[in-house]
C-alpha cells in the first residue's frame, strides 16, 4: 500500500525530487561584490615593452662591465664600468614596473571576472581583485601565487565557457608555459606574458560579448 499525503489522503504521496546537482565551490562571496568592465590591451602592450627594455638593459649592462673591468680601472674602462651601471640600474627600474603593472593587469582582470568565479582548484577561497594583486608583494610566496593566479584564470575561464560560449582554446597550457618558463629562462618571460595575456583578454572579450546579450535580453523580457 502506497504512503499518502496527509493533506490529501486519497492521493499517492510522492516524496520531492532532490534538486540537481550544480557545479560551485563552497566560496564566501561578500556582500557588495561586483563586476568592472573588461581590461583594454594598454597594459599588456606597456608589460612587453617594458620586458624587451629590461632584457636589453640587463645584457647591455652585464657586457659594458665586464667590457670595463678586462680594459682598465681608468679612463675608458671606468667609463664603460659606469656606463654599465646605469644600465643594470634602467634594468632594476624597468624590472619594478613590469611588476608594477603585471599587479595592475592582475587587479584589473579578476575586476571583470564575476564575484561568484574569484575562486580556483589551487585557492579554494574567494579572491579579491585587491589580494590578488597585493598577495604578488609578498615575497616567496609570490611565486606560488603566481602559479594559483595563472592556473586559477585558466580555471575560471573554463569554467566561465560553459555559460559563455568562446570558439577559443583553453588557456591552461598557456597558463603552465607562463608559470614555468621565467624560472628557465628569464629572458624569455615577457614573451610567453605577453601571449598569455592576450589569448586570456581574447576569452574574455567572447564572454563579455555574450554577457551584454544576456544582458540585453533581461531587460527586454523585464520591459515586456
């Protein structure tokens, strides 16, 4: 014998669905949250130049000073020496600006990124677009958040796909090659950066395209 509804006796009680699994991290997300509009190509444009710059500078710098120490102490050699130090101190400069605005890039971009994706497999917390630039400061460390950075943009963006769709393919090996490389060879950092950053600005540029859609449709359902 079937159990009944005892509001309706007469009638075959039926216990309720469970609702579907959804996939969501179990992420704090603060009240006040929101979004910023999506990063220009400004600031990875000024991240290569300023890498290139401090390539040429640290290698000019190394050259002129061992160049001056094997010709003398005196004369063209302390020349060539000072020369040399003024170079290596454009690279320190240079070196400090990259950082500077690679953390900018980083604010920015989680600023896009919505509230209820500032989270990665590496990080399982809610980050703010201020700690994850800030957290970049924060020496040894840094380079493990790094990683959690890079790594974690890959995640959200595929995670992100799912509900706005990019014909482009996952950033993750990007996000490996970007991790790696600077700890093999420096020199060659500013470059893999650089594509990084665009093919992540490119996903998220489909993505916003598909927002404003979205977007746009609730407010023509909302009007009607």
């Amino acid at each position: 014998m079937q159990p009944t509804d005892p509001h309706l006796p007469y009638a075959p009680y039926a216990p309720p669905a469970a609702p579907p699994p959804v996939y969501r991290q179990n992420v704090f997300v603060p009240a006040g949250a929101r979004t910023a509009p999506l990063l220009g190509s400004g600031l990875r444009i000024a991240k290569l130049v300023l890498g290139i710059v401090q390539n040429v500078a640290l290698l000019a710098g190394m050259v002129l000073v061992v160049v001056g120490a094997l010709t003398g102490l005196h004369g063209e050699g302390q020349t060539l020496m000072v020369i040399g130090g003024l170079s290596l101190g454009l690279w320190w400069v240079t070196v400090m600006a990259y950082a500077v605005v690679g953390m900018v890039w980083g604010y920015k971009f989680w600023s896009w990124v919505p509230p209820e994706h500032r989270h990665t497999s590496l990080w399982k917390k809610y980050i703010s677009p201020a700690q994850a630039a800030w957290f970049m400061l924060i020496p040894m460390f840094n380079i493990f958040w790094t990683i959690v950075l890079n790594l974690g943009t890959a995640d959200i963006l595929e995670r992100m796909r799912v509900e706005y769709p990019t014909d482009k393919p996952p950033a993750k090996t990007l996000a490996l090659i970007t991790s790696i490389v600077p700890y093999v060879f420096f020199p060659a950092a500013p470059f893999v950066d650089y594509f990084f950053d665009k093919h992540v600005e490119g996903m998220a540029a489909d993505m916003q395209a598909h927002m404003t859609q979205a977007t746009g449709r609730n407010s023509a359902s909302t009007a009607a």
